[in-house]
C-alpha cells in the first residue's frame, strides 16, 4: 500500500479504473417504509438504583437495581447477576440471573444458576437452572390460541365449523 509500486499493482490498478459500471440491486429499506422498526435496548446500569415503574416496548436488561413495576409486554427483560428488582414484571419473555421479589408475568420464564425469585409467577414455559431458586407460587397459563371444532352429523349436511376458545366450555346436547 505505502511501498513501492510493482508492474502488477500498476496492472490491477488500471483494470480497477477501467471496468464500465454495473447495476447492483440494493434489498435495504428505510425504516419508514419497512413498518417496523428495531427494538431499542434499555439498561439499568450496575450501581444504579431506578425508583418508580419501568415501561419498554424492547429488552430491558437490569444490572442495578429496580424499584418499581417493569413492563415490556412484547418484549425481553433480563435480570443479569448482581441485578435486583422488587415489583412486579410483565414481558413476553423474562431471564433471572440475579434476584426478583414480586411476581412475574411471561410466555417464557428461566431462572439461571444465580438466579433468585421470591414470589409468585404466571407463565407458558419455564425453567429453572441447577443452582436456581424459586421461593413462592407459580401457575401455568396456556396460550390463548383457538382451537377449530369440528361437529359431526350423520345426515349430508357439511360439517360445522366453530373456533372455541380453550377457556370456554361446550355443552353437548
């Protein structure tokens, strides 16, 4: 680069300067016209208290210290080790690495090896690591998805179709 100049280099650069244009086609769109838009982090710094409630649409990680309610209804909150929040947490997906008072709300709950919660959890999937305490109570919620019911008749009618809700009861008649 700095060097002295060889035949070749002299050659490649020629052939550089000399290629006509290509068109090249570009897959990128700008965020306006995409519809969506890149989820934005929140951190709570270590040796950082927060008081008051927390609201995000993106991943919250917490390595301070949480006073307060945390909200992030479609998104991740994590609490890394040394981290600490008392209130309660709603998100679609939740990581414990450190220590939770208050219940938490998630699709997806995992308490790692230094993980700590001491309440009550409401979730779809969860797990506990070796080394992973959970102190309280916790109650499996099942997805609300619906579910397409079939009824069948013997007569040559087709059949009919009903989505039911997996909370709602059907009498037979």
């Amino acid at each position: 680069m700095f060097g002295k100049k060889t035949e070749n280099s002299k050659n490649e650069m020629s052939l550089m300067m000399t290629r006509e244009p290509q068109a090249v086609e570009m897959h990128q769109e700008s965020k306006a016209s995409a519809g969506t838009e890149k989820p934005i982090n929140t951190v709570v710094a270590g040796n950082t208290r927060f008081d008051g409630n927390l609201s995000a649409s993106g991943q919250i990680y917490v390595y301070g210290s949480v006073h307060g309610n945390i909200d992030a209804a479609e998104g991740l909150v994590k609490v890394m080790r040394n981290g600490m929040v008392e209130g309660n947490i709603h998100a679609r997906e939740i990581i414990i690495d450190g220590c939770v008072k208050g219940h938490c709300q998630a699709e997806i709950i995992d308490i790692h090896d230094n993980g700590h919660v001491d309440g009550t959890m409401a979730y779809g999937q969860l797990s506990i690591k070796k080394g992973g305490i959970f102190v309280g109570q916790a109650d499996y919620k099942q997805p609300n998805e619906s579910i397409k019911v079939i009824a069948l008749k013997n007569d040559k009618s087709p059949p009919v179709i009903e989505d039911v809700s997996p909370r709602s009861e059907k009498k037979s008649g």
